[in-house]
C-alpha cells in the first residue's frame, strides 16, 4: 500500500473462519484525546465501525473515512461477507468464497465480529455503528434485536445512510413470493441484481467511476437478496419495536432516492421508540448523499460527524467501559 493513503490495510480472520479484505483509518496526532500509544498510533476520542452497501465495497468510502480521522475517529470498515476483495481478491479470500452470497444470520455475526475487534482495540472509547443502502438496513437490524444483545448494549450510536428498508421501485408482489420461495429451495443460487449507477449522485464522474468499478458487482445470491429485502420490510412493519430505548440513532435520505424509498425511513424514524433520534432529509438528494456534488457531501459528512461528537459525553466507553 502507499504510504501517501490515509488508512491501514488488513486481511482479517473473521466467523466461520472467513477472511475479510479491512481499512483502518486512525486521526492525526494533533487530534488525539490521549497521549499516543506504544505503537505510535493516537488513541481516539471514538470509534466508527462502517458497513457498506449491496454490491459494492469500502474503498468507495475513502473521503467519508478520512474525514471521521481527521476529527479524532478511529475508522474500522470491511468488504462484507460475498463483497468486494473479501470475495473477490483471488490472492486472500477465504475458499469457497463466492460473490454475493452472504445471508442476514452472517451478517448480524460479522457485525458483532467487527464491533468486538474494536473494543479490543481501542479499549474505553465509545463506538459508533453506521451503515449504508444495505449497510443502513443490516446496522438497524442489528441494533433492533438482530445482533448480539452485549454488543448493542455497548454502542454510543447507530447511524443510518439511505438505509434499504423498502425499494422506491419495489417488484411485484408475485415476484417477491416466489424470490422467497426459491430462496429457501436454492439459497446460494446467484441472480442478477443491479443498481443503476445514474441513480447514485449527481456528480457524472460517480456515475462513470461506478460503471468502471471492477469490485462493484451485478447479482448475489437469492438468500442475500431475500433477506436484505424482507428484513427491511420487517423493520418498518415491526421491527422497530425491539429498538433499545437508550440507544441514540440517527438517519438521513435524500428525498430524490430512486433506489431506497425515502418514506421508509421516514416512517421508521416516527415509529423507533429512541429517546434520542434525529431524522436529517436532504431535500433532491440521490441514493449516496455522501457522493453528491454542489457542497452537498461535505455537509452531509460533516453532519454526521457533528452528531456523534454530540453524544461523546454520554456514550458507553467515554469512562472506563469494560471489554466484551
């Protein structure tokens, strides 16, 4: 790796003996809560775990990340399970390991996996959870009575970009039933499934970056799509009930998302039972807000950051939390 990029790459050993492709971003010095540690590494203020989203992978996320160090974030992100390098790099993926298959079970475990890496890590510092597109599905699912009840109880926030709870252009429901149906008789079987990359931002060079990403694929497996649909159908219908009260939670849409339906999370916002939530709609904005052109991504980021700093104070970790 360069030693000009901001992150830290690592091949990880993960559930079920998986390999996964991982970029840590630490912040400067300067910015460091505490004197550095043996390793010259600054201890952060707080720490994000980052989820991404269908078919796609970390390393579109590099300005995102960068910017969480450069205000005092530990940044831990992986290629999930059936994405990215962790399924693609032929060099490192584990055996066996194909794209897009992947099923909400694993996800909740590798979400835990990455949670617990961090609090071994960075002992006594809050950890925030975000995700996007699928991501925002999988980190609200998991903090909604999916995930490890310990883990959940340990975070300081969850933060939900564009989260897939309903699709703006949902299939027929015949289509629905009988993708659930095969699900269960052939659930490794790889379908074609896509995202249109003019529906990402408004910036052309996304939408060209993203038609030219070897990494970003076009299909996944019927249980991987089956699950991240139902379930964040059952968010919205239910879900949300199981949400902890004490868990702070933060989501955020563009109100001109043509892949995730931006009412869906209105609605979840208005049914969490949070005592601490907040709903930011960016009015026109497309499916990945922190890609979009005009200044829009540098508020949206900063945005984000600005909500965790706010809840610091208050986070499990800030004092002396004990490892799970």
């Amino acid at each position: 790796m360069a030693s000009s990029e901001p992150y830290t790459e690592e091949w990880l050993t993960g559930p079920a003996s998986t390999a996964f492709y991982t970029r840590t971003y630490l912040p400067p010095p300067s910015s460091s809560s505490s004197p550095t540690t043996p390793s010259d590494s600054p201890n952060p203020k707080a720490a994000l775990v980052f989820i991404h989203g269908f078919i796609e992978h970390v390393g579109r996320y590099t300005h995102v990340h960068a910017a969480w160090a450069a205000r005092g974030f530990a940044v831990f992100a992986f290629d999930g399970r059936g994405f990215g390098r962790t399924a693609l790099d032929a060099a490192h993926r584990t055996r066996g390991s194909r794209y897009g298959r992947t099923s909400a079970k694993e996800q909740m475990l590798d979400v835990a996996w990455a949670v617990r890496s961090v609090r071994e890590r960075w002992a006594g510092v809050p950890v925030f959870l975000m995700g996007h597109s699928m991501g925002g599905g999988i980190v609200l699912q998991f903090a909604a009575g999916g995930g490890d009840k310990e883990v959940v109880g340990a975070l300081a926030g969850v933060i939900a970009s564009s989260p897939l709870l309903r699709l703006t252009h949902p299939p027929l429901g015949l289509v629905r039933w009988a993708g659930g149906k095969l699900g269960i008789l052939l659930p490794d079987q790889y379908i074609p499934a896509t995202v249109k990359p003019e529906t990402l931002s408004h910036d052309p060079q996304i939408v060209e970056d993203n038609k030219n990403d070897k990494l970003c694929g076009k299909g996944a497996s019927l249980r991987c799509v089956d699950d991240m649909l139902s379930k964040g159908e059952m968010l919205v219908e239910s879900g949300y009930n199981s949400w902890p009260v004490d868990l702070p939670i933060l989501l955020f849409h563009g109100t001109a998302d043509e892949v995730n339906l931006f009412d869906a999370t209105k609605e979840f916002y208005e049914k969490v039972p949070a005592k601490d939530k907040t709903f930011n709609p960016y009015e026109g904005g497309f499916h990945e807000l922190h890609n979009e052109p005009d200044g829009v991504k540098e508020k949206v980021i900063g945005d984000c950051i600005a909500w965790a700093e706010a809840r610091l104070s208050a986070a499990p970790g800030s004092g002396s939390a004990a490892r799970l």
